[in-house]
C-alpha cells in the first residue's frame, strides 16, 4: 500500500539517535520548540501519519515515504533506525497542531524492535505533553503497548498492506497502562482507536 492525499489526526515522527548525540537537551525536555518547521528538521523522521477512520486496524502500511500531506500510512522505511525518543503532532482539524507530545523511551531500539517489544509486553515511557493552544505542559510515564493485538510485527516490517494492527491500536500518552487492546485510561492524550473500530476513534 501506498500513502495518498488527505487529512492528518496525528503525524509521528522518530528522533534519531545521531542527531541526539549532538544536539542540546534542554531543547527537547517538552518536544521540538518550533512545530512549523518541524518537516524540515534534521533531528527528526516522519514514519507515520493517522486520521480519524486509520489509525489502527485501517492504517496502511509499507515501505514508501510518508509526508504531512500523506493519507494515513505508517511507512517503514526507517525500519532499522536507531532512537530513544519520538515526537507527535496531534491536529485534530488535519491542520493546526492542537498538542505535541515528546516521548522519550528507556533504551535504544530500532523502529521495528519498538513496535515487537510493544506488542509483546509494552515501552516504558516518559511523556512531555505540550497544549499548543495556551502552553500548558503536562509529564505522564507508563507503559505503552500499541496494542496487544498487534500480530506479525516482523512480517508487517518486511511487507506491505491495508491493517497494521490486528485489533485496536493507541498513539498517545497516560499514566499507567496505554493500550489500545483495552479501555481507554482516564487522562489519555493522543489518537487510538480502544477496543472498537477504526471509525470509533479517540483523541485527545
């Protein structure tokens, strides 16, 4: 499967690992400072972009490149990049950037090996939340799973296709437990699709 045209509900984007190594973090304690010229940076690769009905069981995926003008699609082109953190952009409208969120992860994985161990028995994660409505920030930690109904990671990683996930699918931050396999927790921000439909999706 090939990205199209359309609206985004959420871009992610990895931090490598090179560019972390020269680069100050201070700068990255709640995310990229600047989210206009995010798509030009340096530090970061974009590998996936949801919408409202794709985020999960719909989300295409494959190894083409993948743009902010991209339907949903998670590319894995940069399968075997190195990073210890992410960085999400929430648009609710398919245009501004209501939140970002800065993940930072407790070892150093490939793209692929995240989403196997993920789905095997969830990421430790820090979160820094960032409302880029009025500046408010927010820290949560947990465990991010994807969801555990996320089967056949490596062969996803190695094809292409119409459903990433196997059943449900959560990109997003909460204290606790982040799966979209279950319940949706309390104080979730980010986009998924918990323990329904793809067109039954969640964000913010």
């Amino acid at each position: 499967m090939e990205p199209g045209n359309g609206q985004a509900a959420a871009e992610m984007y990895i931090r490598t690992t090179a560019a972390a190594a020269g680069v100050d973090e201070a700068a990255w304690v709640y995310g990229v400072p600047n989210v206009t010229d995010i798509s030009t940076s340096s530090e970061v690769l974009l590998f996936a972009v949801t919408s409202a009905s794709s985020c999960a069981e719909s989300l295409a995926y494959g190894p083409s490149s993948v743009t902010e003008a991209s339907s949903a699609y998670l590319s894995t082109e940069h399968r075997d990049m190195l990073h210890t953190r992410w960085w999400q952009v929430l648009k609710p409208d398919g245009i501004s950037a209501r939140a970002t969120i800065d993940w930072v992860f407790y070892d150093e994985k490939t793209l692929q090996e995240r989403f196997e161990a993920a789905a095997a028995s969830g990421e430790r994660v820090r979160w820094s939340i960032t409302d880029e409505a009025d500046g408010t920030r927010w820290s949560k930690s947990g465990t991010w799973w994807y969801s555990d109904g996320l089967w056949d990671v490596a062969s996803k990683f190695a094809g292409s296709g119409g459903s990433f996930s196997g059943d449900d699918g959560a990109w997003g931050a909460a204290s606790g437990t982040v799966n979209g396999n279950s319940n949706v927790p309390s104080d979730f921000w980010g986009h998924g699709n918990f323990n329904s439909g793809d067109s039954e999706y969640n964000a913010l």
